[in-house]
C-alpha cells in the first residue's frame, strides 16, 4: 500500500470510529508504530484536526468531515450484497433504513459503477425468505434504545399462544439465527434476569425514555454463562 493510500486510509478509520489506537493501525497496515505517528503528524500538518485521547488513541475533532470518497468496483459491489442480504431480513425497520442509507452511499458512485451495480444486482439470488416476509417493525427503535441505554415497555406474545404479557426491559444485545429470526436479549425486570424476546412476538412496544445504569457485563461473558448452561 502506499503511503497516499494508508494516510486516506488512516483518515477514514478516524471518521468512522469514535477514536483509534496506534497499536491497532500499525497491526492493520503492517507499518512500525513510529510510521503511524509520522502518518498522524502529516494529516496534522495538511490542516486534518486530529485530538489526541488519553490512554485510547486519537479521534477527529466533532463535526469536521472529510468529503464523499469513491468506492473501488469490489467495494460498490459489497455494498450491493448488502443490501440483498438485509432485504431477506423480517424487520421491516432494518430493510428500510438500510435502503436509505445505501441510497446516499449510491449517490457518490460513478455511472458505470451504477450500472455493473444494477447489472449484478438483476444477476444475484440470496436464498431463505423467498417471499420477503416481514414479520416486525422494531429492530431500528430497539438498536437506538440499546445504545441510549433506554427502558423498553413491551407487550409479548408467549410461544404458541394467545397471551401476551407486559414487560419493562433494559436492551442488552440483538442476535440473529439461523430461523431467520431476530432475538433481544435483555434484562427483564419483572423476572429479575436477562431473558431471550424474539422480536417478531413482540406485540407493542415504546420507549420509555427512562435511562437505565449500562450492564457492566460484556457480552462475551454472557454467551460464556449461557453455554455453561446448556452444557
């Protein structure tokens, strides 16, 4: 890689992450760490307002972006499939603001990029879901209550039944598997424990806009306890 293209690399990361390591772009681009900071010294230099954060990295100033950047083929390509992939999912939430997004990605590409994106698009098949059944319409709010670590009122419908039950939730986790479905993991204060909704058996729901203190425990641990569980 050269150094024009690591530096709009380094560039991007910056933009797409609330802050980056040293230690992990040396790793990422196979450049000593001295090389890093001379990368950081340079994009200083052109104007590129960059703050260093202690003990985490470096992060771009907020609110300053850098221009649309254009994709490669391969890259407008993987954006397609994508978008294939996410239109088989049964939220209605997810598939329409991931539409809208590659909507804007889309805008930047090049004609003839647009049309050996259309050109594929007319020649690819995803498989499962043929019918593009919809089956829920909460993924997006219930993404955006996991990472304002907002309560969740829901009304769920019990497995093979009628009865629904009222539950006040702390979003913890989403899963997706391999039944297509889309599961919540939170902690459910009525029973004291975190519990497993899936998302198409939840009836109603609306944010409380009550924050609840962030689970100090990492998901990694949680999968670790369940499969001790099942084990």
């Amino acid at each position: 890689m050269s150094r024009l293209a690591r530096l709009t690399s380094i560039l991007l990361k910056l933009q797409s992450k609330p802050f980056v390591s040293v230690n992990d772009l040396a790793e990422q681009f196979e450049v000593s760490k001295r090389t890093i900071y001379r990368d950081l010294d340079s994009l200083e230099q052109s104007g590129t307002p960059i703050i260093p954060i202690a003990g985490k990295g470096y992060s771009l100033m907020e609110g300053y972006n850098i221009p649309p950047v254009m994709f490669t083929e391969s890259e407008a390509n993987a954006i397609l499939f994508g978008q294939k992939i996410i239109a088989k999912t049964k939220d209605e939430s997810l598939v329409n603001e991931f539409n809208k997004a590659t909507d804007k990605i889309k805008s930047v590409l090049l004609n003839i990029q647009k049309e050996k994106t259309d050109f594929l698009a007319n020649r690819t098949i995803i498989g499962k879901n043929l019918k593009e059944e919809r089956t829920s319409n909460y993924l997006s709010e219930i993404q955006k209550a996991l990472t304002n670590f907002q309560l969740l009122k829901i009304e769920y419908k019990k497995k093979d039944t009628k009865t629904t039950t009222s539950r006040e939730i702390e979003p913890f986790a989403i899963y997706y598997n391999p039944s297509e479905n889309w599961i919540l993991i939170a902690w459910c204060r009525l029973r004291k424990d975190y519990r497993n909704f899936r998302i198409d058996r939840i009836q109603k729901l609306s944010n409380e806009w009550q924050q609840f203190t962030p689970h100090e425990m990492p998901l990694e641990e949680y999968v670790e306890i369940q499969k001790k569980k099942i084990f």
